[in-house]
C-alpha cells in the first residue's frame, strides 16, 4: 500500500476533499485515502496462485478476504490472476470480500477506474496472457476493469479487527498487507490473537513486505501460534498436520510434478 497525498486531486465522482494528515493509526480518527498498484511485485503472484492450489485442490469453498483493500487494485489483480489461471475452476474462490476502513477507498474500488504506470500495463499483460482487453477497457493510461474482474469482487467498508470474527475458520484467505506497522502495538497484539482464535489451519494469513519486516508483527504472530510458510510473507496456524517441514515438501512436490 502507498500513502499519497490527496490533495487538489478531483475523481469522477462526488467523492470529499482531504487536507494534509500524518498516518499514524490505522483507526476512524486516522483513516486515510490510499493508492496500491497492480501486481505488486512484493508477492510472488505465480508461486501464490501455486500454493492456493495446492493447499485447497480439494475444497468446494475456499473464502478469500482482502483487508485494507486500498482502491482495490489487488483484489482486482488476484480475480484476474485466478481467472487466467484456473478458469472455470476459480469460481470456488469467488467472491473476494474486498475492505477497507476508508469509505472513499471503497468509491474508488467500485469504480474500477485507474491511473496506472507503463510497468503495471504490462504486468496485468503478462498476467493475463496477452488478454488485456478481456478484463480492463483502456484509453492511454487510464482503464477501466469490465464485468468479469467487478463481478467476482464485493467492496464494502470494515475494519479487520471487528470483522475477523465473520471470516470463517475453515479454507479462508486473510489478505491485510502493508498496513500492520501503522497500528499501535497493542492493536498488533489484538489481531494476532483474534486471528488465532476465529482462524483454523485450513486458512492462511497474508501479510505484506513492510509487515513481516516489523519485528513486534512477527513476534506476536509467533506467540499466537503462526508460522510463516515458505513463501515470504504468508503464515499458517501451527498443529501438527502443518509443520512447517510438510508444507515445504509439499510445495516441492507440487512444483516438481507441475514442471
């Protein structure tokens, strides 16, 4: 997630004016407008559509969750990346409950309209297979995501510490990336255990970059029973059925079967 200035910007939509504030609470008296990108590269898209597979091949249901949603580019580039890759398939893990505490980044998520880079042009490309149009109109550098991406995604307003409850324990996908370092430590402390309780090890918590490079994260995360997968960023409730060395080898295993 990046934190830009909202300032003398106008949207195409009746959306309200922000003055200057500091981020420095991830709470209503600090909610803030933000701005993510397509395929963040702090994820690994490919090996996570991978484990996703792996991890829930045999499930009919799998809930996919995705907190501080921002303006919604990520959850609109993991449709898009369940889309091109499993097909019919994917439909087990629709719809993605987008969220943030941020009203204003919901607007901006349902409207499905963005300013993007030449780097994030050709990410969604590459993700798509060389099928841009079949997902984003676009003029320039402005696009617009069509039907297929908007109807697998409902964006709504929430707060992940009270919503944690709702998420269901079994087969869930709990995206919050990139946002943990703005909570005070105790609110830190206060989503790990809640993640422990209402969580089961069927379900993975992922978390970004600047995350899992906060030690106080990591720590509490650990103390709530959570170990980090293989891949960077994304942790498991910790029973014996999930050590840590099984989820490796079977990550190998399907790499090496999939080659």
């Amino acid at each position: 997630m990046i934190v830009n200035s909202v300032n003398n910007i106008s949207y195409p939509y009746n959306a309200p004016s922000f003055k200057n504030f500091c981020v420095k609470q991830c709470t209503p008296e600090y909610s803030f407008l933000t701005k993510t990108e397509f395929f963040r590269q702090d994820v690994c898209w490919n090996r996570f559509i991978d484990l996703l597979n792996m991890k829930y091949k045999n499930a009919d249901k799998v809930n996919i969750v995705c907190h501080a949603c921002s303006d919604g580019e990520e959850a609109y580039s993991l449709a898009l990346k369940l889309i091109t890759d499993f097909g019919e398939k994917a439909e087990k893990f629709f719809p993605i409950i987008a969220r943030d505490i941020n009203h204003d980044n919901i607007c901006l998520a349902k409207a499905g309209e963005f300013a993007v880079s030449d780097i994030e042009l050709d990410r969604i490309d590459t993700y798509s297979e060389g099928n841009f149009s079949k997902f984003f109109n676009s003029i320039g550098h402005y696009i617009k995501a069509k039907d297929i991406l908007k109807d697998k995604i409902i964006f709504e307003q929430g707060d992940i510490l009270t919503d944690v409850e709702q998420f269901g324990a079994e087969n869930t996908v709990i995206m919050c990336r990139n946002i943990l370092p703005n909570m005070p430590p105790a609110m830190r402390k206060e989503l790990a255990e809640k993640l422990s309780k209402y969580i089961a090890p069927s379900s993975l918590v992922v978390f970004g970059e600047w995350d899992i490079c906060d030690k106080l994260v990591y720590k509490y995360m650990a103390e709530n029973g959570f170990i980090m997968s293989n891949l960077r960023g994304i942790y498991y409730k910790s029973e014996n059925k999930y050590k840590p060395a099984n989820l490796i080898r079977e990550m190998y295993l399907y790499l090496s079967k999939k080659n």
